[in-house]
C-alpha cells in the first residue's frame, strides 16, 4: 500500500491514478489529489483529520477508507466497487462521498443507449410486418438481420448480466441475474438453431424478445441505482455542512486554515452567514444560529457568552469569536454521519424471515419455469409457446424487489430521521419504537431547559451569603452536572473568589465533596448531610418555603457545620406541554421519574399535566421502577440526559438521550435527540411508526407481485382468456417491481412528523 501526500489515504499502487517529481512515483486516491499535487509544490506531510475533505474520500476521517457494501447482502464487503458476489448488484460505497462517482451507473447508461440504438431496429425488423409496415428485406433475410442486430446487445451489452448470473452459480447463490440471463439464452438459443435447422414454413425466432429484455432489466438498473443513490442523500448533505476552511485567530491576525488544521483549543471567528466551521464555545459576541440542518428545530436559537454551538449550523447574525472544543471525528456532525451510516446498515428482525424466504426463491422460479415448459409441451401447445412462457417466468420474478424492500426503508427512513435530529442507532430500535406505550421521563435538562439559575442563597448562622457560594462553587467547578454550572456561574457573575477543590468525590444521586482551603466541604441534598453528621433543621423550613415555588434546594457543609442552602429554579421549557399532549394524543402513558425533592417534581408535573410522578429517585430507583413497568407487561421508552439517567436509560425497551446532555447517556442510548427537546419523542415514536409501515407496504408489494405475476407468465389466463403473456412484456414489469419497492421508500424523506400520526 502506499501512501495519498494530499490527504493521507492508504491507496493500491496498482489500481490507484499516479504522478511523478524528482524521480519519484507517487500515487492518489482520486483525481482532485492528483490534480492538485500538479498544481504545484505541495508540502508532504500527512494533516491530522485524515482525507475527509479530499473529493475521493469526503467521509469521516476514521471511517474505514475504500469500503464497499451491498445494500441487500450487509455482510459482503469489498475494497473497491463491483457487483455483489452473492445477488450481483452493484456495491456502495460503506460512507457516500459528497460527490460521488457512480461508475456503474454510466456504464449502465452507456449500456442502455447501444442497447437501445440497436433493439429499436430489431423491433421493427421483427414486427414490422405484422402491422403491415414495409421492411425491405426478403422474407429469409428478415430473421439474419434480427440475429445480426440482437448478437451484440446479448453478448456485448448484457454482458454484466451473464457474468453476474453466472457467478450467483458458482457461488451457490443463485440471483436475479440469473433469472435474466436463462431466459436470454433460452430465447436466443432457440432462436440460433430454429435459425439454423432448415424446416418447412416460416422461421420462429425470438431474438427481439431476447434483446429487449437486455433492454428493459437494463432500464430497470438505471432506474433503481438513480434512486439507490438518492437513499445515501441525508449522508452526503451532512457531510456538506462542514467548511472548508476556518478564521483561525492568534496573535492579533487571523488566517484562513484547511477545516482539518484546526485543533482542540484554538479560537476561531465565525463572521454573519458563515457555517460553524467546528463544535466549541462561544467566548465573544453574540449571535443567532441556524440550527435545523443538525437539529431539526426550524426556529435560530440565541447564542451568547458560555453557550455552546455546533459545527455545521449557520451563523445568521453577527460575528463571534469561539473556542474549538471538537473537532474531527469527535464533532457532533461527525458522529451523526458515523451514526446514521451504521444504522443504515443494519438488519431489521423481519429480514432474517425475508432472507430465508430468498434462499429458496430463485430455485423455486427456475423448477416453477421448468415445470411450464414440460406442462405446455405436454398439453400439445408446441415448443414455441412453451419457450415463452418458461421464459416469462424467469424474467418477471423479482427476487431484487424482495431482497430491497427492508433495507431500502431503513435507509431512506434513518436518513430522513437524522434530518429532523432524531438518531436511530439500529433497525432493531426502529420495531422496538413501534411497540411503545409507556413513556417515562426524567425533569432536568428532559422536561426543563438544563440551564438552571440560582434562585436565592440563604447563609446559615456564622456564614454568609458569598461564603457559602464561593465554598459550593468551588467544590462544583469541575462538574458538568446544569445545577452545578448554575452555582458557578452565580459565584462569577457575582466576582466571588472561586478556589481549588481536592479530593473530589461524587456520591451518584446524592452529591459532591472535596477539600477547599483545608476544610471538607459537601454539596448535595439533605440525605447527604445526614450521612456526613451534618444537621439541617436550622434552614428546612426555608428550603420548603423555596421547593413551594419550584425550586431544586441544595445544601452546603463545611467542616462538619451546615453552612447554607442554595435554591436553583429550572423553567420547565415551552415546548414540553406540547410534547406531553402529542404524547397523550398518540396514546402513551407519561411517568415522571426525577432526583430532585418532591416539591418541584410535582410542580413541574402539574405545570404539564402528568398524572403519574415520582421524587427523589436514584438511579437505581429509576432502574428499578422501569423493571416493574416491563414486568406490568408495557414496552417502556426512557428519555434522560444525565450519567444518571444511563442505568435506566440501559434497562428500558428504548433508550431516549437529550443530544444537549452528558456522552455517557447518548453512548447508552438506542435514540439520541439531537436538539434535547422533548417534542423529539413523539417525532421519533411517529418515525418509527411511519418507517415501519413503509417496510410492511414493501414486503407486501414485492411478495404480492411475485405470486400474482409468475402463474399469469406460466399462461394460467391463457385457457379462459387467450391472454399470454410476452417475454418483453415480463421484462417490463419486472424492472418495475425493483423501482417501484425503492420509490415507496424514497417517499419517507418527505414524512411529516410534526401532525398527528
């Protein structure tokens, strides 16, 4: 393997584009690198970041480089494009590029347009005298000339189609192309000895039935890998969001730097209309962001000082200076499109009935064929009609449609999702999400903003107001817990000194201690002062009147004394009561399960119209409560965004992680909201629904068009009707039956999730 200077990408010497300098021989990935390798001197050295900005490889940059896989066979990889060994469609690639060069598809359209030049004449050569039409040719010519027309569409243009028929038999896997290719020969054989064996009466051959099938699977192909292309369009327009480059500032100057030099850490200008070039901190300015190419949410959110933005949105006002936080493959976008294409490729329960009943398909169509022509033949009907009706059979069944209809729904499906800020991790969670009727919810950052304020600061005896948050804030200044940043920020937008904390302990849903100028100092609620000896009967009756009012009450020790209470208020956000009623609506019983003290656990409950709440819960009581809502027999759905909530985000049917809280609950979770908002629930219940129901209309399609279609090719119609069905006419239908199962899926990307399911 060598080496790509341009981006870095390991490439075969002996298939990748190549270029020499000074005697020495290097070698691309794809013609942009190479091209701008000759533009001129280049320094070549290998950025960190990988190749994802070089037009051959515009992907993740840990993604696995070269990868192809089939749509319809996951299990069948390859390092370079070409038809799927077992069911002989062509490979996609693993990660779509942002312009990607579909070689299979001109070459199927080149294919189309010789095949179609030549077939044309063949039609009328062959069925011109039948609607009385002059051919100019001699009756014993006519049947010379269709040979001569149709030889080089079988054998030149339909050339993939036998190689890849063949190779299905080699392999034991028996395909569509199969199929295609006996019927071809079967007509085309015929055809060759009726046209060499002298007999009395005019010549019977089929040799326009052989190239127009050639024709229309050709079509077909077209048709279906124009729309397959399309399924990989939510990859290839999140991989677009990225710049290209970004205003890196330093020393007073700023310079524009390749998106892929950009490091944790540095600081960058996004002036008014840019896109966000990477995740960070806004640290100067103000301004409004475009969310909705990564959330969904179509309204801008504000941005200030301390708030966090996301690579790939649009800065619509003003212009701002950030701090890069992540960047490459740890960036919000970056795990998205990692995300969603692992979803995309994964296999839904269904399909393991779907691919038992393929393994026996296309042997099944080739005795059901053979069983047509010794039947027609029996009944006296004569060589030829027994020809075309076995050659009917094997043309218009469709395996394709039925190995297409579920993975072709999952994709589009997942894609459309990720559009909206939904992030399915499988196809699994898909049929899971369908099956949901108990929804239960945790409070902070869930069913409130996560931007919690310090309401009121009540000192005990012998403290004061400054000291008990300077001694809070310092023991939290490391947590990323929303109640903890309130503390923080509270001390700082009030100048108080904040100091070094050691021997930091956290106690999971109960509190935090550490070590602040030589004292013990312990934040949390009362159960923890009461495990540390620390009375608080002094300022209870404070902490009540505060919880009344919806406040979330901390309180702080210091050398085994209470030295005060901390009341923060979370807002419940304006979207969650419409969340709750769309919920409510579409039949789903809401629990409230929350830390917090009971006071502001019911007042948020009774703000949104939850009946069923529970208080103080921790994360094992979270766990506990959703094992004995599945032993109830309800298929459970969890929506948290804390480390907490990742216990019984585990233990539902479905994990829901907010997108705005911790990486642990959205690595544990099935579904992940990118914009944190409760609204995302019922979008993701109505996706799954409509997803699903998409897969079923599929299957059903596809199995209802082979069962009706092959007795109507064998020539069952014929006896009452006269209706026989022609090989041409086969070919048509069963090129549509592909087109027809990917085209319902492709009409996900339009599912509205915001009415009524």
């Amino acid at each position: 393997m060598a080496t790509d200077p341009i981006c870095g990408m390991e490439v075969d010497p002996a298939t990748a584009l190549s270029a020499e300098r000074d005697g020495e021989t290097f070698y691309f990935c794809c013609a942009g690198c190479r091209t701008k390798f000759l533009d001129g001197p280049v320094s070549l050295t290998v950025t960190v970041g990988g190749h994802a900005r070089c037009g051959g490889a515009a992907e993740r940059p840990d993604a696995p480089s070269g990868k192809y896989i089939c749509p319809m066979c996951p299990e069948v990889q390859s390092d370079r494009p070409g038809p799927c060994p077992k069911c002989g469609m062509a490979l996609e690639p693993a990660m779509p590029a942002v312009e990607e060069d579909d070689g299979e598809l001109r070459d199927m359209e080149r294919r189309l347009l010789v095949g179609a030049a030549l077939t044309v004449p063949l039609l009328y050569v062959a069925m011109g005298p039948m609607m009385g039409l002059p051919i100019g040719l001699p009756a014993w010519v006519a049947p010379w000339a269709q040979w001569v027309l149709a030889t080089p569409v079988v054998f030149v243009v339909g050339r993939p189609f036998f190689v890849r028929g063949v190779q299905g038999l080699l392999n034991s896997t028996p395909n569509m192309f199969t199929l295609i290719s006996l019927g071809v020969a079967a007509a085309y054989g015929y055809s060759i000895l009726d046209l060499i064996f002298e007999h009395k009466g005019p010549h019977e051959v089929y040799f326009e039935s052989a190239a127009v099938i050639i024709v229309l699977a050709l079509l077909g192909q077209v048709l279906e890998l124009r729309a397959r292309h399309r399924t990989g369009s939510a990859i290839r327009e999140l991989l677009a969001l990225a710049p290209p480059v970004a205003h890196l500032v330093g020393d007073g100057e700023e310079q524009d730097v390749p998106l892929e030099q950009v490091r944790r850490g540095a600081i960058l200008r996004v002036r008014s209309g840019e896109k966000v070039p990477v995740d960070g901190l806004l640290t100067e300015g103000r301004s409004s962001v475009d969310e909705s190419m990564i959330t969904g949410e179509s309204m801008p959110r504000e941005r200030g000082e301390g708030d966090r933005v996301i690579g790939g949105t649009i800065n619509q006002a003003g212009s701002f200076l950030m701090q890069a936080e992540h960047v490459g493959a740890d960036s919000v976008l970056s795990r998205i499109v990692q995300m969603v294409a692992e979803a995309q490729r994964s296999r839904a329960p269904v399909q393991r009935t779907v691919d038992r009943v393929a393994a026996w398909f296309v042997p099944a169509v080739l005795l059901c064929a053979a069983a047509t022509f010794v039947i027609w033949m029996s009944a006296g009907a004569g060589a030829g009609r027994a020809l075309v009706s076995a050659v009917s059979v094997l043309i218009i069944a469709c395996p394709c449609a039925l190995g297409l209809a579920t993975p072709m729904s999952i994709m589009v499906g997942i894609g459309a999702a990720a559009r909206q800020g939904v992030l399915i991790r499988s196809a699994e969670v898909l049929e899971a999400l369908t099956k949901v009727d108990t929804i239960v919810v945790d409070k902070t950052g869930t069913i409130t903003k996560g931007r919690p304020g310090v309401n009121e600061c009540v000192p005990a005896k012998s403290f004061d107001e400054a000291r008990v948050l300077a001694l809070a804030a310092s023991v939290q200044q490391g947590s990323e817990h929303p109640l903890a940043r309130a503390v923080v920020e509270a001390a700082r937008e009030r100048n108080i000194e904040i100091d070094r904390a050691e021997e930091f302990e956290s106690a999971t849903g109960l509190g935090v201690s550490g070590r602040v100028g030589g004292e013990q100092v312990v934040v949390g609620n009362a159960a923890f002062m009461g495990q540390e000896g620390i009375t608080t009967a002094e300022l209870n009756p404070g902490a009540d009147r505060l919880r009344q009012r919806g406040c979330t009450v901390m309180y702080v020790g210091a050398a085994g004394r209470l030295a005060g209470i901390i009341a923060v208020i979370d807002p419940v956000k304006a979207s969650s009561a419409d969340a709750v009623r769309a919920l409510g609506r579409m039949g789903q019983r809401l629990v409230l399960l929350s830390g917090d003290h009971p006071a502001p656990v019911r007042a948020a409950a009774a703000a949104l119209g939850i009946e069923a709440f529970e208080a103080e819960m921790r994360p094992d009581d979270k766990r506990s409560r959703i094992q004995a809502l599945r032993a109830e027999g309800r298929v459970v759905a969890m929506a948290g965004d804390g480390i907490n909530d990742a216990p019984a985000l585990a233990e539902s049917n479905v994990g829901i992680a907010m997108g705005t809280g911790s990486d642990v609950a959205i690595e544990t979770a099935d579904v992940t909201l990118i914009d944190g908002d409760l609204v995302g629930v019922a979008r993701a219940i109505r996706l799954g629904r409509a997803i699903s129901r998409n897969i079923r209309q599929n299957l059903f399609a596809a199995f209802f068009y082979n069962v009706l279609a092959i007795p109507v090719a064998a020539g069952v119609l014929y006896p009452i009707h006269g209706v026989q069905m022609s090989p041409m006419l086969a070919a048509a239908a069963m090129s549509l039956s592909s087109v027809s199962v990917i085209g319902n899926a492709l009409r996900l990307r339009g599912v509205a999730t915001a009415g009524h399911d």
